[in-house]
C-alpha cells in the first residue's frame, strides 16, 4: 500500500474522534474545548486531504484504491461535519438545514450514480473534475470558518451550497452523456 493511501486512511481513523468532538460541543456551558479539538482535527484532516494528493501526484503514486479511498474519505469527513452540526443546536454559526440537506443529496446522488453505472458498464469511473474539487475544498473551508466562529462563514456556506447544486448537476449530465455514447 502507497503512502498516500496510508495518509488518506489515517483521514478516516480521525473522523470518529472529530465526529465525537463535535457533538459534545455546547456553547451554552462556555466550555469550548470540544468546539477546539473538532477544528483541530478537522484541520489536520484537511491537511492530510492536500498531502496524500501531493504525495500521489509528485511521487506518481496513484492508485486505484486511493482512486476509492479518497473521495470516500472527504465524503465521510465532511458528511460527519455538517451532520454533526444538526446535534450543536446552540452553535453560533449553524448553517440552514437545507445546506446540509444539499450536502447530503449531493453525495447520495454521486454515489448512487456511480452504483448504476457500475452495474450497467461493469465498470467503476471515478472521475472528479474541477468543480467537484472546487466543492469539496468549499466544504472544508466553510465547515472550518464554522467551527472557528468566523463571521464570513455565512457566505462561504451559501457559496458552497450554490457550488454543490452546479456539482451535482455537472456530474449527472456528464455521466448522463457517457452512459449515452456507450464510453
């Protein structure tokens, strides 16, 4: 197994303890060591996000399970945020429930996307373009400025919702055509 693929598991070994940091937050006891720990941890898996990406490109060590692993990592990471979020009623900067809703349906749709082609094709085609890059990066930023209580969240957040809808959109057409053209 690559590093990069060593990197993005550890990714994955840290969202229970970010998950678990999150929901025990409570901003009415003024305690803010749980809402500290979850940036903390959120922050390092982001940061493991870019490493594990930079290490498979510079070091031409892509492979397929890292292909899987990846996304499925970030999927669960930020799937674990934004969730979690929905059990810290009294967090200062809590996004609307239609953004997590987005959130989730975006990725339900990519993935159940990603099932019927598999199942037509025989094929997995895991192929992330700029603007679902661009949406995944917009969901880290936002759930960090959240957790960090920095004002411009709330626009960062609808930002990323518009940029989700677009992604989603971009992906279905595409494998849509894909389906269509036999490729």
């Amino acid at each position: 197994m690559s590093i990069p693929n060593f990197i993005t598991l550890f990714r994955i070994f840290l969202i229970p303890f970010f998950f678990t940091a999150l929901v025990s937050y409570d901003a009415s006891t003024g305690n803010e060591t749980y809402r500290w720990w979850a940036l903390a941890i959120l922050m390092v898996a982001s940061f493991t996000d870019a490493l594990d990406g930079f290490i498979a490109r510079a070091w031409h060590k892509r492979t397929e399970l890292g292909r899987f692993l990846d996304p499925l990592a970030d999927k669960l990471l930020l799937l674990s945020g934004y969730l979690g979020l929905l059990f810290v009623q009294k967090f200062p900067l809590h996004p609307p429930l239609w953004i997590t809703v987005t959130i989730v349906f975006r990725d339900v749709v990519i993935v159940m996307g990603m099932i019927v082609i598999f199942l037509i094709s025989g094929r997995l085609r895991i192929q992330p373009n700029f603007l679902g890059k661009t949406t995944t990066a917009l969901q880290m930023v936002s759930l960090i400025a959240i957790l960090a209580e920095w004002e411009g969240a709330v626009p960062l957040y609808y930002l990323m919702a518009v940029c989700s809808i677009l992604s989603v959109l971009n992906y279905s057409f595409r494998e849509l055509r894909l389906l269509k053209n036999g490729d």
